[in-house]
C-alpha cells in the first residue's frame, strides 16, 4: 500500500465575503489562522482513492464536480473515487453559492454576495484545492495504517434546547443574553464524542498523514470578520506541531447539524478554538501511542445517488414572501450599521421563492451518498449537514469498526434534521435553501449508507 499527502494554503488575499451567516455581509478584514486544502492519495495496485479536506464553509456541486472530473482526468482516478470536504468553518468563504442559486433573479450587484459566496474567490480556491491532489498524488510512497479511536465529549454539545413552550430554540453563547437557561428544559439529543483516528506510517515509522474525524459545529470564531479555520485548523497544527512538519494532519468534521461547541450550562467557559484543538490532539496522541499497524488495506469505494423529493412549502407563507418580494424588490440595509446586514424578512422571502423555483424546476434533489474502504475502516460521506442521530445510527449498524461519518461532501444540501426535530421548529427546520428536503430524508440517507456499508464489508456466513 502506498499513501501520499500535501496541504496547500487557499486563504483569500483580500476582502473575500465570509460564509455562514443569512443576509450578514462580512467581508474579510484580517486572518488570525490560515485556511488549508489537505489532501490524501491511498494506492493499492492499480486502485486508488483520494480525500480532500478544506477549510470552506459550503462547496457547490459545481464545483466538487469540475473537482472530481479534472483530478480524474490528470491523474487517472474514478470521479467517484474522489471525495471533497468542507470542514464547514464559518469564517471562511464558501465555493460556490448557496444562499440564493444563480437562477434567483433580481439581486442587485451591490448585494451578490447575499448568494453565499464571493465570485473573486472561486478559480483561485479551485485550482489550489487541484493543486494539493495533484501533490499528493505525486508523494506516495509505502506505508501502513493503523486505526482507532478515544472519546472527548468536553468540547461538542447538542444546540437544540427544547423550551418550556416545548418549541426548539439554540442555546446562547453567554447566559447573559436575554434567552437563559430557565427558559430551558432539556437538551433534545445527543451529541457523537468519537475521535476517529487513522495513521499512515512510511519510512523510519514517520506519519506522512493522519485522519482525525470529530463532531461539532466549527464556529468559535463566528460571526467576526476575521479568516480562520476554527477548531479544524487548530487541532491540525496542534498535531503538525507533535508529529512533525512531514505529517500532514487532514481534520474530516462528522454529522454535526445539531451540534454547537457552546456548553449550554456552563457560565463560566471560555470559548477557544485553540484549547479544543489542543484537547483533541492530546486524545489523539494517546490513541495513536496504543495503535496496531497493517502492512496492508483493501481499498474500495462505493457511491449511491438517491433521488430525495424537495419539502412542499406552506402555500401561506409563500404567498406572504412572494408579496414581500413584490413590494419591496431590492434588498435594503438595515439595522445600525448600514452596509452589514439586511432585513432578516427579505432575505429570508427570498430564500423561499428561490427553493419552490427549483421545487418547479425539479421536484426532487439528486443526493449523493460516498463510502470509502480503508482496510477495515469506512469513511461515510454524506453531503449538507445530517444531525448528529443520523451519524450515530449508521455507526451502529456498520458492520465494521471503526466507522467514520463526514458531512459536507461534494455538494451543499442543507442541513437533514430528523423527521422527529421538525414539528419542535429551530432555524435547522425552517423550510429554505438551508433546509430543503422532505421530512424522511435522513430516515432514507441512513438505510441508503447501511446497505452500501454492508455489501462494503460482506459479514462472513456462519
């Protein structure tokens, strides 16, 4: 088996807008860490794989495709044996846009931004995300891999907090804004604590790479207009620190569309991306020192690509967003910082229209489930933000260990709540570009990535 990684630097050199927020304008003013695109070529004979983890917020198919399709080209990979992840960092750009689709007509120039991502940004992170494959592809060299995984469950925490009216609203970051914890009942699910780990040792028992998957929401920094990779990139330098500047650390975000790293009964914490990734790489660390090595891996993958329908909105409130939109046709500046923010009613009108244009367009949405064979570990990646209960129950019917979940894959959907998290409401449930499909999805996304995990890894007859 042969393995090879390269990190290549894709942070924006001037006033990229930052992703993650709806109908906030935040153009970026300094960088207090880089963003990286990481990646990993894994060799077996005439097989080969590659993952690339970035520190975006959303990729569009679009661009994932072109991806896909330009690293197959050059250096002979299956298109489906190609997957790119966004750690979802919400203070970075996005690929792509996503807020509004560039069918959506009537936005000003001024205000293109309100589609989710920044146009100058776009064939400049696209190439240098090409460019770290291709150096990846271009480092392999023997190895063995070793996988395993700890538990930190001090950093991630359910943000869904059903009230005592018995709707959902997310918990503050401060108890002292003016939602506090008596208004709180309980916290409506779990969390993952996994800290999945999978080395690569090559020459004189170096790691060229290491895979760590964690669970939560990279958005300490968030909403400042300040570039960073969040807890993914410090957990990546804590680790380039520990194993050396010839270890490439590739961080892969798990199903964490409910999950916050803002402790809900916690008045004293202090929020830090930095002290989480610390805290996970010392896990990490204790992991790998207890880590069996294989001079060998089965490489495979599979892709499944269902056809899940688009949500019905409430003909009421369409009507009432589409009659806001007529009355008011361009977006205005509100608030008291004029050039920051527009009315959260516009843009969220807006959101609505254009999901029920591309519900006419094409009533359902092509979602794309990608599993990767690593010896006995699965890599399960699943595209938009799935809560957390829909990563643990694949885990749980894998016939394999260890299984990995990575959301954010290859194209941007939205978050995938349960059907049971819907009638509680929550801004995760609100039917929009970021919360598109129909109540079942997750119930179907699960059953879908169990069978491909079990025709993967075939349990042996009695």
């Amino acid at each position: 088996m042969q393995a090879g990684a390269a990190c290549v630097d894709i942070t924006p050199r001037e006033d990229i807008h930052l992703s993650g927020a709806i109908g906030v304008y935040r153009p970026a003013k300094l960088v207090a860490d880089p963003l990286s695109a990481r990646a990993i070529v894994v060799q077996d004979g005439q097989r080969k794989l590659c993952l690339v983890a970035t520190d975006l917020t959303i990729m569009t198919k679009r661009y994932s495709d072109h991806i896909r399709r330009t690293a197959g080209k050059e250096l002979g990979f299956d298109p489906d044996a190609v997957m790119v992840h966004a750690t979802q960092t919400h203070s970075a750009p996005s690929l792509g846009h996503f807020m509004l689709s560039d069918e959506f007509e009537g936005i000003p120039e001024e205000f293109d931004w309100l589609r989710g991502g920044d146009n100058r940004y776009n064939a400049f992170a696209e190439e240098r995300i090409l460019e770290a494959i291709r150096l990846a592809n271009d480092s392999l060299e023997p190895v063995q891999v070793g996988a395993a995984s700890g538990i930190e469950g001090r950093f991630a925490f359910n943000r869904r907090a059903v009230m005592r009216n018995g709707k959902v609203s997310m918990p503050p970051r401060s108890w002292k804004q003016p939602l506090g914890p008596t208004d709180m009942r309980y916290l409506e699910g779990p969390i993952d604590p996994e800290v999945g780990v999978v080395c690569f040792r090559g020459r004189s028992l170096r790691f060229p790479a290491i895979l760590v998957n964690y669970t939560c929401h990279p958005v300490h920094v968030f909403a400042k207009p300040i570039v960073s990779a969040d807890w993914p990139g410090a957990l990546a330098s804590e680790l380039g620190a520990i194993y050396g500047p010839t270890c490439i650390p590739i961080v892969l975000n798990g199903a964490c569309g409910n999950i916050n790293p803002w402790p809900p009964f916690d008045p004293d914490y202090v929020e830090d991306h930095h002290r989480m990734g610390m805290a996970l790489a010392s896990t990490v660390e204790r992991v790998v020192e207890s880590m069996a090595f294989k001079p060998e891996a089965a490489l495979d993958w599979r892709v499944r690509r269902l056809m899940i329908p688009i949500r019905q909105i409430d003909p009421q409130e369409l009507e009432n967003a589409r009659k806001l939109l007529k009355d008011h046709p361009s977006p205005a500046w509100t608030g008291k910082t004029p050039g920051y923010a527009i009315d959260q009613g516009w843009a969220m009108a807006a959101n609505m229209v254009d999901l029920d244009n591309l519900r006419k367009r094409s009533p359902k949405y092509e979602y794309e489930i990608q599993i990767f064979r690593i010896g006995d570990v699965a890599l399960v990646g699943l595209p938009g933000e799935p809560f957390v209960e829909g990563g643990l129950r694949i885990k749980l019917a894998s016939p394999t260990f260890p299984t990995y979940i990575i959301h954010g894959i290859n194209h941007y959907v939205g978050y995938v709540p349960t059907k049971e998290a819907l009638p509680r409401g929550g801004h995760e449930t609100a039917t929009g570009n970021w919360s598109r499909l129909v109540p079942e999805a997750l119930d179907v996304i699960v059953e879908s990535a169990t069978e491909l995990l079990r025709d993967m890894f075939p349990v042996p007859a009695a």
